[in-house]
C-alpha cells in the first residue's frame, strides 16, 4: 500500500513539475475590470502562448461557453506572447460590460508536447472573470449560488 | 560628458537585455591592464572597455545594430584588415558601415582615427587624435578570384594597398598584396601547390611592422604517405639590418598512440638537431618529450597536456625560425583556461612571437543573462497603443492556429479561431510579414496571400497552404533496402580521369 502511494506522488509531483500554470484562475470585479493573470512556462523551451476571450454562463450542469457578448469589451496587453524558457508572462487585460453581472473567461492556449504518435497536444488553461454590478468581493460566490453549484448554509 | 555616454549606453537598454559579458585581464603580449562589458541584446550590440595598454589611457563605448541591411557601428570601433599578409588595424572614434552583398563587402569608416588602439580578448580600445576615414571593398569572383582595395587617411598616415586572391579548386592557391600601409612599402605574396593528394609545395614573403620592421621568406615542400611525413623548407629573415637564411629537413611517422618527428635545422651560425615524441595516450591525455643538440649541448625537455570539459592545460615544445636574428630556436608555450561555475572561465597562455620574445596573456570571463530573460522574473506588459491592427489566418479549410504574423517588430501568433492582433501606438501603417518558419502549428507551410502591410481598424486576411506534397504513386513500394543497380563504370579514357584526379579536377 505504501509502495503504491509513493509511486502514485511520484507519478503526480513529476508531471507537476513540468507542467504550466495560470494564476489566478478566479477574478473577481465591480462594474469595470482592471486585472491581469500570469502563465508560467515551467519548460526549459521557449513556448508560445495565444488568448481567446469567452463569455460564460453556469447553470446545474456546469460552466458553458459561449463567443463573447457584443455587449461585452475585452482589451488585452497581448494577445499572444513568446514565454522564454521558466519565464512568467503577466497578462493585464480590461473588461467593461454593457450589462451587469458579466461573465467571462480568457483561454490560454499554448502547445505543450508531443504524444508518442507525433500528435500535437494543446493545453488550455482558463482565467475566468466575474463582473457585477455591487460587491467584488461576493460576484462569484453569487453566480454559483444563482447557478445551484455552491451549497446553502 | 564622455563617461556619461559610456553610462548611458551601458545602463539604459539593460531591462530588456539578455546577455552580459564582463571580461578583465593583463596581458604583455600587447602592454596592458583592463576591463570591459559587452551587451548582447535582440536588435543591438553595446559595448563598454576602460583600461591601461601601449602606454596609455584606453576607453571604448559603442554601439552596432543592423539599419537598412547594413552593419552600422557609433562610437569605438577595430578595424582590422586582414588580406593576403596584409594586417592593419585601425582604430575609429566615429561612425562605421559596413555593407555586404554575395560579391561586394564595402567598409565605410569616418571620425577619429589612429593605429594606437588596444586589442586584446578582454579588452579592445581605442582613444584616438586624429580625424580620418577610409574605405575599404573587397570583390568575390565566381571563379575562385577574391580583389581587395583598401584606402585610408589618419592624421599624417596614409594607407593605399589592394590584394588579390586566387584559389583553383583544392589544387592551387595564390595571393598578392602591395602598396603603402602607413606610410610603408609593402610587398607580400605566397602560392601554394597541391599537385597530388599529399604533397605540399609552397612558397611566401611577408613583411612585419611591428614591434620593429622585418621580413620573412620561405619556401619549402611536404609530403605525407599513410602514417609517414617528410618535409623540407627554406626560410630567410631580414631585420634591422641582419640577414639570416635557414635550411630545414624534418620527417615524422606515427604508429598507435605514438608521433615521432625528428629534425635537422642550419643557419650559418648554428645547427640544431631535434627529435620530438608525442604519445596521445587519449582524448584527455597527452605527452612529449623533446631532445636538442646545438653546437655541443644537449638539452632535454618534457611537456604535456590535459584537456576535459572543466580544465584545459598544455606545456609544448616547437622549432621555429625567428625574424629577430636568432633563426631556428626551440620555444615553450604553455596554456590554461578553466571553467568555473556560473558561466565563468579564467585562461592563461605564453606565446612565443616570430620576434623571439615570450609573452603573454591573462584573462577571465563571465556571462550573465539580465534583463527579460531572467528565469522565474515576471514579464509584464500594460497595455499600450489605442490602434489595433488584427487579422484572421487561414487556409483553405478554415482558420489556422498558430500563425506567426510580424507586424513592424512584434510578432504575434494566432489562436484557434485564426485571429491574431497586436496594439500599435501609432496609426500609421506598418509593414507585415508572415514568418511560416516559427508556425507553432505542425507541418511545413507556404503563403498564398499576404498583404505588405497594415492599417489600425483593417483586419487584415492571410491565406497559408500546407507544403507536405507526399506522392501520390499506383506503382508498388520498391524493396528500399536492395542495392540500386548501377550500370559499371565506363573504362573510356581511364588514364585521362586518372590524370585528371591526381589533379585534382576530378
């Protein structure tokens, strides 16, 4: 049993090590969004990272994606970047929303190897934006309540 | 004023630098102390040098970037042409161009400029007096002709030399230089001559300035069959007004891990004889032993080396014919260079110069990497520029990720809808460039159609194709692995190609 736990951490802490990450993976905002994100390239090789903006809904079954609403502007710093090799690249990007609460989410997709059959493998990895009309601090928890996903005390 | 501009040059594109190179030694090669700081950035070289050599106070700052094809360099700059024997550096406190096509390579060069630099490989400088300039243009031919002309003016010193080069094939070489270098004649030439595989003959005179003027001739011939080699050779010196001739005879072979070269050396005041063993016990490892005899006196010396990835030293031992008046003496060189941790190396080596002095040369190196590129920094860019300039990429079944697409000096790179979009802080056009090379998408693209260039609030369309054209064929897959029938070699004219390939011409 403790052999196959120690080879189980051994497993999840090496593909961890090599992996990507975005941080944070939550924003939350009041009426205009001013934040950044940053994607970490945890490789020895430069990586290439490009971003796509999303709005999203939630309901019971989850979180659904959707092009992004007319009545929602998304400005990025970039919309693709060259992360040298270990570099962290902050991302800064402004959101305003025509109608309020707003949901969005920039995807980061970057290519991160290759399988054994030579197939490309792409990851995605979201940055999801909370947008409202009062507190910041309570958007999020909000939508999920709205949505059925986050338990009633 | 001078040290604030070496700082600003310095200092000010540090943040987005990438690589640094300090460097600092001593050297009596070249009479000297000093340091200097080399800035490797994306689109330009900086560099910085303050020291003591030939007597004086150096310093050097500059810096070289590529405008509109062309090598440009403000500030300091070495010079350095070199040409059939011909060697002149000069020193420029100005501005220099260098432009080069297949053929031509031009150097433009204007501002103060002199022959008191520095060069050494931690440091080269220049602190000069004397306004100048010069061109010099070199001219590549087809068939194996090279023509070089160089033309300056530096204070009261004046330099009109050309050079000419010829190669035919591997067989024979041949070059020619004459003229004036500073305000000295000079005349210089070699030819070289392969008639079969492993014979050498050769012939050559060179002229020397510095430390003091002497000249050099030499002629001899070289032959190596499987393991052996003989040669013969005949010099001659001139310098301050002594003239020394030489005959030398020398043979080798080499048999395992052991070279044995033994040698009969004559000028008119001495003869020396020499034999040299030299067992190459592997890769790391290497030793020589060395007898001399001249005139009654027997003399034994012993050397060797050792070479990994960290540490290199080497103790040798060599015949040369020396232009001081001393003919053939037997000289010791003797070099170092170790790495050490974080990018850093120090080396050391004496050299003996064909004058006869001993010198040598002391330095260290590091390399930093500053700036964006420091592993776990953050990169953050604001946002900047009100003008968009974005673009769909595609190809004929749909949008294509990935795209690499340069528009003025950022790339950007498409994403999986094929948009791509960058933020321009000018609403002035700016020239486009799809760079299929650096598609992060697989396989080998080719570009359909492009436009040159783009305006904020015109999205802009690129069509890209795929190039993989793997054959289409009914025919059967043919065994790979089979010889390929060859039909045999025609016997017509077999003493011709023979001939022929002995020469060289084949």
């Amino acid at each position: 049993m403790k052999h196959s736990f120690a080879i189980l951490m051994l497993i999840l802490c090496a593909s961890g090590c090599r992996a990507q990450t975005v941080s944070p993976i939550v924003a939350e905002f009041g009426k205009k969004a001013n934040g950044a994100f940053q994607i970490t390239n945890n490789t020895v090789q430069p990586m290439v990272v490009s971003l796509e903006s999303y709005s999203f809904s939630l309901d019971s079954k989850g979180q659904h994606f959707r092009k992004l609403d007319a009545t929602t502007h998304v400005t990025l710093s970039e919309s693709s970047a060259r992360l040298s090799p270990r570099e962290v690249h902050e991302f800064n990007y402004r959101i305003t929303c025509d109608v309020l609460p707003c949901y969005t989410t920039i995807l980061s997709g970057m290519i991160v190897g290759k399988t054994q059959d030579g197939i490309q493998v792409r990851l995605i990895l979201p940055h999801s934006v909370y947008t409202c009309q009062k507190k910041a601090s309570k958007c999020r928890e909000q939508a999920l309540k709205e949505a059925g996903l986050l338990a009633k005390k | 004023m001078k040290h604030l501009l070496i700082a600003a040059l310095l200092f000010c594109p540090v943040a987005r630098g990438q690589v640094l190179l300090l460097s600092g030694g001593s050297s009596s090669l070249t009479p000297g102390s000093g340091a200097s700081a080399t800035l490797y950035l994306p689109d330009a070289t900086i560099y910085g040098a303050i020291g003591y050599g030939a007597g004086r106070f150096q310093y050097a700052a500059s810096d070289t970037f590529l405008w509109q094809k062309s090598i440009v360099t403000v500030g300091s700059k070495q010079i350095g042409f070199g040409f059939s024997g011909v060697g002149l550096g000069l020193n420029v406190d100005g501005i220099s161009i260098e432009h080069k096509t297949k053929e031509f390579d031009v150097v433009l060069f204007a501002g103060a400029v002199g022959v008191s630099g520095y060069s050494t490989p931690f440091m080269i400088s220049a602190s000069n007096t004397h306004g100048g300039g010069g061109v010099f243009i070199s001219r590549k031919f087809h068939d194996g002709v090279k023509l070089y002309n160089l033309e300056a003016v530096n204070g009261g010193l004046q330099t009109a030399a050309m050079g000419a080069q010829y190669d035919y094939r591997r067989t024979f070489s041949a070059t020619l230089s004459a003229g004036v270098v500073n305000n000295a004649k000079l005349l210089d030439g070699s030819l070289t001559y392969h008639p079969w595989q492993g014979l050498n003959l050769y012939i050559g005179r060179q002229d020397y300035f510095s430390p003091f003027r002497a000249t050099g001739d030499d002629a001899g011939v070289n032959y190596t069959w499987n393991q052996f080699s003989v040669g013969a050779a005949l010099n001659e010196s001139n310098s301050r007004a002594v003239t020394v001739k030489g005959e030398s005879l020398t043979g080798s072979f080499r048999e395992g891990i052991l070279q044995e070269q033994v040698g009969y050396y004559h000028t008119s005041s001495r003869t020396l004889l020499n034999s040299n063993s030299v067992e190459t016990i592997n890769h790391r490892y290497i030793f020589s032993e060395s007898v001399s005899r001249s005139n009654g006196v027997t003399s034994f010396s012993a050397g060797g080396g050792y070479t990994s990835n960290r540490l290199s030293v080497t103790l040798q031992h060599s015949i040369v014919f020396l232009l001081n008046g001393e003919g053939y003496q037997s000289v010791t060189g003797v070099s170092l260079s170790l790495k050490l941790p974080h990018d850093s190396a120090v080396n050391f080596q004496t050299v003996t110069v064909p004058t006869g002095q001993t010198l040598y040369t002391a330095y260290g190196t590091n390399y930093a990497q500053i700036g964006d590129a420091i592993p776990g920094q953050v990169v953050s860019h604001q946002i900047a520029g009100n003008f968009v300039i974005s673009g769909i990429c595609r190809d004929k079944e749909g949008p294509v990720s990935g795209c690499a697409v340069q528009v003025g000096k950022i790339i950007a790179y498409s994403n999986s809808q094929g948009e791509w979009s960058i933020r321009a802080k000018k609403k002035d056009a700016q020239a486009v460039a799809v760079l299929p090379a650096v598609f992060t998408t697989p396989g080998d693209w080719e570009i359909v159609s492009s436009p040159d260039s783009a305006l904020p609030g015109k999205p802009l369309e690129i069509v890209v194709k795929r190039s993989q054209n793997i054959p289409v064929t009914t025919k059967p897959a043919t065994d790979t692995t089979a010889p390929a029938e060859t039909p045999p070699a025609s016997r017509k004219n077999f003493w011709k190609r023979l001939w022929n390939a002995a020469l060289g011409r084949g």
